[in-house]
C-alpha cells in the first residue's frame, strides 16, 4: 500500500479522502489555493502545499503544480476525488509520465468513455441499451430531419463534449428543428469549444438510476447495485438514494441494469470505481447516459447499503490489490439517502450564497452521516461549487432513512449564509416523495406547486419577541454597562427561573 | 412595563411581568420555555435590524423601547424606486437592459456570475430602468446595486 | 403509538431518546434541574418542564415531580433512559397507578431480577450456568467458611444489593475470610443500606460478554446477540464492542448465551429490552452475572451491527406492538466498537473534570456515530456523572471500526475540561487490545505497562512556538490597538503567504 | 528579530525571517504550515501562562518578548514546599491525614466527591503534612489548596 498520498481537490470530498488515508495510516498531502489556506481539508491533512490563486484554472486544475507539489511531497499517488481535474485523461497520462499512480481508471479507459457519443457508440456495441437516437453528429440538416421522425417526436439534442445541461434543446415539432440545433451547436461551442449536437429520443419524466461499478487489474468487475438521483435542480443532483424506490420493487431490474454495466466495464477494459448512468421509463426500460470515470458525489449512500469503504477501495485497488470480494459477496441491506447541502437561497431562485458561517450545528446520532467540508468561522469562497456538505441518513427502511434525515436537518443550522436546509425538509415531507413518486422533473413540479409556509403558531411569535427582547437587554446593558434594566424577572440569565 | 415587538411585521405585545424562561445558551441563541413549549431562537443583527431564526424559519423583529418615545415606527422604503442589487459578490457576465427600458415582472436585468453558476437577477415587479450601474466584467460585492428601476 | 412521551433522564442518553421521538413523530418532553436549564436535551426537545434543584435526588431521582410534569405535559409515556430511576419498580409501579405507561419491563419483572441473590436463584433454576457460590448472604462464617473451601480459593465476596463495585472483597485464603466479610458487610451497608454479601468463585481474568434481549407483550422473546464490555476502570465500563472478538471466533458460544439469556428472561416473564450479563473464561466457559432491566448505555454497537433502532423498539413494544421481527431474521453484519468520553483527567488518576467547554469540535465522516449530550459553551455540572458522549465507529470487520474510531478520535476536541479523549487512542493503539486479548483486567494492566508518550519531535515544538508567538502578538497588538508588531512575514494572517 | 520561546520548558528559538505560514482559523486555533507539513495548534491562557494543545497532546507555553529586557525567565515553583490542591470542584469527604504526618508517595490524603465519584488525592512524593484546610463537609473549588506538605 501506498506511504503518502497528495489529494487533488478540495471541500467536503477532500476532507473524506484525507479521512480515509488517515483511517488507512497513509500520510494525506493536500494542496490548496489561496482561498482556500484555512480550509478544512487542509487543516486536517498531515501535509499541504499552496498551488496558486482562488480561481481553480490557476489551481486545482494546474496539471503542472499539483504534479510538482506531489513530487515535493514524494507522494506515490494522486486521489483527483470528483470534478476538476478527476476525468482529465492527460492529468492521468501525465500521472504516469510522472511516476505517479493515478487513483482511477487507465487514461485509455477515461478516453473511450469520456466523450459522450463515443461512449454511446462503445455501449451500444457491448449490447448495453442506449436511448435511441443519433451515433455521429448532427451536422447535416437532412439526415437529421430523416433522424429526428424515425426516433419520433419529441427529440432531445445533446452537446457531444458536454455536461450540465449546456448546448441541451427539446425539439416538439420537425418546424423547430434546424433552429434548435444552430442554437444548441452555438452553445457548446461557446462552453465547450466544440459545438457537435446529437439527437436523442425524449424519454419522459424519467429517471436517473446509476449503477456503481468496481474492477480491480486482474479483470474482476462487479457492481454495486443501484443509486436513484432523479431530484435534480437544473441538471444538478440534490437528493440521491440507494436503493432506487423503483428498482427496490423489481429486483430483476437491478440485475439487468447491473449486467449492462458491466458489459459497457468491459468493453472499456474499466478498472477502479466508476458509475454508468441510466435514465429508467415507468415501464422499466432502461437506457445507457453516460459513464463517470471516478468517484461519484454521492458514493456515501451505497457504503452505507453494501457497507464497503469506497475510498478505501479506490486505494487498495489502484495500489495493485485484487478486489477483496466477488459478486455475490454484495449486500444490500436498509436504505440510505443523502442531500446536498450547499450555499444558495432557495427563498431568492437559488442564487448562490458565499461568505462567512457565522453559527454552525452539525446534527449526528443514529443512522446520521455528515460528510462536510466547512467549519464556524470559515468563508465559504465564491470561487468553487457551493456544495457545503452532505447529510447522509440510513434507515432499515426508506421511511425510517427519511425520519431519520428530517430529524438531523432539524438539528441542523448554518447560519451568516443562506442555504437549502429548510427547503429539503419541505421536500421530504411531500408525498409524492414519500410515495417515491420520482422523476428528474420532481423539482421544477415541485417548486411550480410549492405553497408558502403556514403562518406560524401566535406562541411562537411571542416566543421570538421574548428573545429578541433578552437579546436587546443584553446588548443595551453590554452598551450602557451601568444602570440595570428592569426587563421583568422573566429576563434573568441563567438558571431556575422558570416559575409557571 | 410593556414592549411592543414587531415579528415580521405582527406586533406583540411583552408584558415584563409575563412568566417564562429565557436563557442564552450560545452567544446570540437563546432557549426560551413559554406555557411548557421549548423554542430555541438565533438572533443576528443585520444591516436592517434584527433577525431571529427557529426551526428553518426567519423572521424579522424590531423591539421597541417603551421609553424613548421619539423613535416611531421605522418607515417602509420608498416604494417608488427599487434597487436591484448584487444577492452575493460575482463578476458582472451580461447586462441585459439599457436605461429607459420598460421591464415586467420577471425580466432579466443582469447576469451574474458567482461559485461556478450564472445567475440571472430579474425584476420582482413592472417598472422602468432608470439607472444601470452594472458593468460586464466588473466585479461585485454583495448589496451592490447594479439597476434602479422606477 | 403515543403521541406524547416524556424523558426522564439527562445527558446523552435524554438527547438520544429525544431523537428517536422526533423521528417517530412523537412530541418529546423534557425535564430538567437547575444545573440543566441549558443542557442540550432541552434545548432539543418540544417542551422542558423544571424539577427542582441540582442534585439528583431533589430532582431526577424524585418520583412525585416527574409524574406531576407528566400529567402537567399529557405525557402518555415515561422512557427513564438509564441509572437514575430506570430500574426502581416503584417508579414503574407508581406510572401504572397514575395511568402512565413505563417504557420497559414490568415492575414485577424488574423486582424479579433487581436483587443480585434473587436473580441468580431465578437463572440458576432457568438453567443458565452461574458462578459457583453461596444462594444465601453469607451471614453464619462457618457455613461461609464450608462453601468458600467447596468452591475452592480465591473467591468473591459481593454484597446483594450493590454494584459498582462497592462491598466487593477478593479472599484469597481462608485465613483472611472472616474479616473480609466483615469489612465487605459494613461498606455494603453504607452503601445500600443493606450488608448482606455473597460468596462466588474467582474467575481469573474474565471477560464481561453480554447478551441483548428484546421481548414483547405477547411473549415473543428474542436476543440480539452479544456485546464485550470487558474494558472497564473501577467497574465502569469505558469501551464497548460487538461483536466479541471471542465470541466471532466462536458461533455456538453466542447461541447458547443467546439461550441462556432467553430462558433468564422467560422465567421473568420479561418483555421489553434488557440486557443479560454473563463472564465468560478463556474455555468459553460462561456464568450469569445479572440482569440490567433497561436500556443499556452501549446500546448502539448493537444498533449499528443489527441495524435495529433500540430505542425505536423500546417505544413500540410498549405501545403495544409485536416484535417486528423473529430470531432468524436478526443477522449481524461488520463491528461496531464505542468509546465513552468522559469529563475526566486520565494524567491525573482520572479525577473528574466539570467546568466550561470552551471548543467542541465533532468528529463525523464515514462509520462514525456521536452520541453527544454537550455543547460549546456548556458547563458540564459536577452533580451528576462525567459521561459527555459516546463515540462509536462501525466497519466491515474489527480492524476497520478501530481504524475509524481513531480517526475520530484524532478529530475529536474538547477544551475547556480534561477528558479521556488522548487515553482512548492509546488504548485503541496497544497490540494486546488489537489482538482481542480482552479481560475486566485489562484496563489496571494497562494501567501498570502505560509508557510516557514519545517526545514530540522538535519540528513539532517549533510549531507549537509559531502558534504561540503569533497568539502573543495578536493578543499584543488587540491590547495596544496601535502600532503593529514587527513579527516578520510569515506572521501575516490570512492567505497565500506560504512561500516555501 | 529573534524570539525565544519555551514549549515545556525547551527554548525554541524563532527567527522572524523564517518561512512558515501561521493563520489563526478559529479563535484561539491556529493552522501552522512548516516545512510541508501541517498542524493544527490550539492556544489557551491558563493560570499559568500560555498552554497549547496538538493531537491531543498539551504543551506549556512560554513567549518570551526580545525587547522586553526587564522580564528573565520564570522562576520555578519552589521545590521545598507542595500544596495539593482539588483538581475539581467537590465536596470534601474525609481528610486521611493529620499535621505533622509523614506521607509517602501513593498515600491518600483527602478523598473529595465530585461527579458520583470519590476521589483519592494521593501524595506524589514523600514528605510530611505541614497544613491541613481541608475540612470533611466543605465544598471546594477547582485549585483549592487541601493539604501542604514539606
């Protein structure tokens, strides 16, 4: 096993990858940006090397510093975590080049995988099934057309190079086509630099059900079952679950899904963790996404079904260890659902919310998991993701998963920020969510049909103009320091007074 | 003695004399029992007076002192003239609106840029630009104003 | 199921139940002393209803204030948590009378087994093993002198009534048999009011093994299988596992504990969960200990091994309900192991520490668990006992839940108050403890063997300088207000000033 | 500048010119980068001075000021006389030893209550009583002097 370790990235997945190093007496090497200097992640490292200004082209995503700082602090592997530079198949070649393990698959697995049509292409040669639609660009307009009305409308055209929902249009009508796709071709270019569209079956409300997979060097593949993240914000995941309420239900699907997987794995000659994700009809077809080449977000709410340490794996596998079980090793057992906590003001479109955390209460107890990344007094910076944290629950069923969250998010408060705390408790009190009603269209139906909060009960109205009152005294007898108020005896500090 | 609170904007009437238990537990959080029921309220102050949080829910309190007589009730702004500012600090990407445009509600006005989303800042309600002080490229701190509407 | 419960306790174990409630939906109502009107289950729950003054017997000990605070509440049921009065019958004789329901077994049941020489007549009739020794209180020397030679030296002189310790004697050789009866009857006797002591055989090193059992109302008994408790200072114990890594090593030694558990507790006509306490030798020989008829303080490695919510439970056989599942649907899965940290000074003959916390800071992350009843700011009182928060880890196997548990406790901060956070990661570090070479005389052994910690390597010191200069000069610089100290560069705060 | 420091009474000495990073992330709680690793110190005033703690372990901290000449090194407790004091706050139960007793090293003194527990202070060296304050009944506060010896 590896000595020492450098981790590539930052916040609350920094923070879990030192976690498990140090759970592994590995020696954690974390890099940071100007930023990020008092970050948690670097806090709890043995070790921590400065790699440039805020903004993360000038940091975590310099190949070339962080190559330096791991060669400075003779790390023997880089983990990249999530996002960055995690499915950068140069990044892992210049790994190599350096004499560095990369923590994930070959450069040559990330490449065949990494560009979404010739992933498409490689699953549908695996015998994987793909949404029907389009193998190369939709660069003439004609065979586009003949296209588009053999699939039917509607169709979905998609950035080749993309992700996020950038250079994405729903076409209803054959009319809307050649705008949709000019429109849709410009705007991948602008964020991709590559404005190559294809054309796509509209599936829907679907969901998004991805299956965990894991291959060690000796060509041993096997899934993990299932996780649905169909709670999605603006093509952002916000609430996932393993198992899926679906798939829960039809214990076939879970094997066909992961069989498909597994096929698309060995096509690619995958090894370490990855995800392959699917969109599921309410028939339970199912349809090959994409591939992530890494670890994913949400990883905690499948350790919590198998009970496999999946950055403990990543390391054993990538440190040359064959994997330590077989398929039908593989449990799942309860359910286990996470939400993202992130800084954004749900009350104000979701606008992004840095600065600095004033208060801070972190809930835990029974079956409560907390993946975080900040702490009381820290600035969350406007330069990265507003991810915060993740509350994770386990239950022995979904209903007791679901208590559970509700329970810890009312112990929970970040305050000096906005952030969509409140709004999951609303979430997970609604009944098509209790239902398992789900689909990616759950949120924006949700905040179209969302009412305003009652109006609270006239004793908690007193309640806070008692302690708004307590807090006034204070700060006037802080202020005045002389002469006593006479707030009434209900407002002695202290102990004991409660007389009713 | 008698205080008038004002809870968001409902005004409560506190009688010194009322029993119940407050205590402040953590600076700024206070555990109040009140008829047998347990409150735990975070107070902040915030640039437009006080601010209390329970349970996910804000709200805003004003205390007024029995006292000083010459503080009235604080006067709304002016509704005539909005400032649409900055919700965090970003960098300006677009600017969507020129001065002397007639917008409606939910028209965006300025896109800004801030922990890797764009967000698109729109008018809560019908009016006319009167000022934009927004630039693209520039950037902007939190409570900036970036566009007067009328 | 109730609607209304109230907590009859404090500390974590209030903290914990409060949360089960809020999880079931359940309104929670507290109460407290005075030294409590801000402790943390207060703070938590629905209602808080006051009990009178600090110490325990004025308040949390005080029957006729809890049930008034009940009915004042509504309060349809009492849980009385652990210690203070949850295993008096007359409590729970006294919540039938008033028309409340006790969360645990039936005050008959808790009569049955609450004296130590009855509840061992009753396992010895059940047919559970026992430690050879006198029925009767030792009273008449002569026949204390027979059984004493029958059993053969050293033996055990325990007083009837006691625990912790108290009124416990070693005798070696007959010579010293009779004062020791007597020094033993006196301290018994001041103790509890009662002198009568017993005589059992020594077993040499033992281990505490015991066995969780959950029944309910229509005499379905199951057990939960077994928890190792041998880690224990004075009888108190501090680390907890399940399983035992000498029981894992052995399936049938925890089918017939599980049975001999069972049979203890129909003979009771037990229902509701209780814990049977057994000392195992190093032939897998074991013997019934006693019985504890409530929750148990390391309830959760049980809970984490099972996946049951204990406390769940506990509400739901009272309310009425049949146990959920039956003995072959309980399975164990990985290890759970938990550490109870306490406001004590491990470098100063563990002398209790209560006072301030100044900084708290939490450990969570992967297979982490705090069961905490503290907060930054709090004063933990000296009246009651030094137990802030239990801390367990769960992993797949014995290895990994230490592994986390270290890592937890390396993120684990209380200033303020001396705790035993430093000694736990010695202890979780000793290769005996690592091997599972586990007895009750574990802890003195350590204790004896304990080496002083390494020096700190030098660059450590001039770390602690750095800090300490940098705090010097800010305290410096707030107190003058004017005129900066020239500390040299890399005393700037704030970011991007690493420039080695 | 040069600053000497004692850490459990050894002298650093810290040149202002070397290169670190030292950022106080909390209060009271510093981030020191040294040489490529990292740590996490947290400072305390004590009684005493200036305690530290790292990983659970504590240090004595003494900053000694380069300009301020008046101040030498502080002077060690006298070793000729010891006051045992409560480590916490308690009530006395018994006093085990009287003045003019010669006490060894393990020997009980004074047992106090605090936290459901009793509590043996033991003498950590041999010598004899030559005051007792401890009173059975008292209650005493943490740093209390109980017993003196010589």
């Amino acid at each position: 096993m590896f000595a020492r370790v450098l981790v590539a990235n930052r916040g609350e997945i920094a923070v879990r990858i030192v976690r498990a190093l140090r759970e592994m007496k590995i020696r954690s090497i974390a890099v940071f940006s100007d930023a990020d200097r008092g970050a948690l992640h670097v806090r709890l490292a043995d070790e921590a090397e400065h790699i440039g200004p805020s903004p993360s082209g000038e940091s975590y995503l310099r190949v070339d510093r962080i190559l330096e700082a791991a060669k400075k602090h003779r790390a023997e592997a880089i983990h990249p975590g999530y996002g960055f530079l995690s499915e950068n198949a140069g990044f892992a070649a210049a790994c190599a080049e350096a004499g560095i393990v990369f923590i994930g698959p070959s450069p040559d697995s990330i490449r065949r995988l990494g560009s979404k049509t010739a992933a498409r292409m490689l699953a549908k040669q695996a015998g994987a099934p793909v949404v029907p639609g389009s193998e190369e660009p939709a660069t003439d307009i004609e065979r586009a057309r003949a296209l588009a009305r053999q699939i039917g409308y509607p169709v979905l055209l998609k950035a080749a190079a993309g992700g996020g929902g950038k250079g994405m249009r729903r076409v209803d009508v054959e009319g809307e086509l050649e705008a949709a796709i000019r429109d849709a071709s410009s705007e991948a270019e602008r964020a991709f630099q590559n404005g190559e569209v294809y054309i796509e079956k509209v599936i829907e409300k679907p969901r998004h059900i991805e299956i965990q997979i894991a291959g060690d060097h000796y060509g041993n593949l096997v899934h993990l079952g299932e996780r649905e993240c169909s709670l999605q914000r603006r093509h952002q995941k916000i609430i996932e679950e393993c198992p899926s309420p679906f798939v829960a239900k039809r214990p076939e699907m879970r094997a066909a899904m992961g069989e498909a997987a597994l096929k698309i794995a060995r096509a690619a000659a995958y090894d370490n963790l990855g995800t392959v994700e699917f969109l599921a009809d309410d028939q339970a077809n199912f349809y090959f996404l994409e591939v992530n080449t890494r670890l994913q977000v949400e990883h905690p709410v499948t350790e919590l079904v198998t009970g496999f340490d999946l950055v403990q794996l990543q390391l054993r596998i990538a440190a040359g260890q064959a994997l330590p079980f077989t398929q039908k090793d593989i449990a799942w057992r309860g359910w286990a659902m996470e939400c993202r906590v992130s800084a954004e003001d749900p009350e104000n479109q979701f606008f992004p919310s840095p600065g600095k955390i004033r208060q801070l209460r972190e809930p835990s107890g029974p079956g409560v998991r907390l993946d975080s990344g900040v702490y009381p007094g820290w600035t969350v910076p406007l330069d990265y993701d507003p991810l915060l944290a993740k509350l994770v629950a386990w239950g022995a069923e979904r209903n007791t998963a679901v208590q559970r969250l509700q329970r810890a998010l009312s112990e929970y408060v970040i305050s000096g920020i906005q952030t969509n705390i409140a709004f999951f408790r609303e979430i997970l009190d609604d009944p098509e969510f209790l239902a398992g009603s789900l689909s990616t269209e759950f949120v924006p139906d949700f905040l179209a049909r969302r009412k305003p909060l009652a109006e609270p009960a006239p004793q908690l109205d007193t309640a806070v103009a008692m302690a708004a009152l307590a807090h006034f005294q204070n700060a006037r007898e802080r202020a005045a320091s002389a002469g006593k108020a006479d707030a009434g005896r209900w407002l002695t500090e202290g102990r004991g007074q409660l007389l009713r | 003695m008698k205080w008038q609170v004002a809870v968001n904007g409902r005004s409560i009437e506190i009688d010194s004399e009322q029993l119940a238990s407050v205590t402040q537990v953590e600076p700024g959080v206070y555990s109040v029992l009140l008829d047998g029921a347990s409150y735990e309220i975070r107070l902040s102050e915030t640039s437009s007076g006080l601010s209390a949080e329970v349970g996910g829910r804000r709200f805003e309190v004003e205390v007024r002192d029995p006292r000083d007589t010459s503080r009235g009730t604080r006067t709304q702004l002016g509704s005539g003239r909005q400032n649409i500012a900055a919700p965090m600090p970003g960098k300006v990407v677009r600017v969507l609106v020129n001065v002397g445009d007639a917008v409606d509600v939910g028209q965006g006005l300025v896109v800004v840029e801030a922990m890797k989303m764009q967000n698109e800042m729109k008018a809560s309600r019908p009016g006319r630009v009167i000022e934009v002080r927004a630039l693209a490229g520039q950037t902007v701190g939190a409570g900036d104003t970036l566009v007067v509407l009328e």
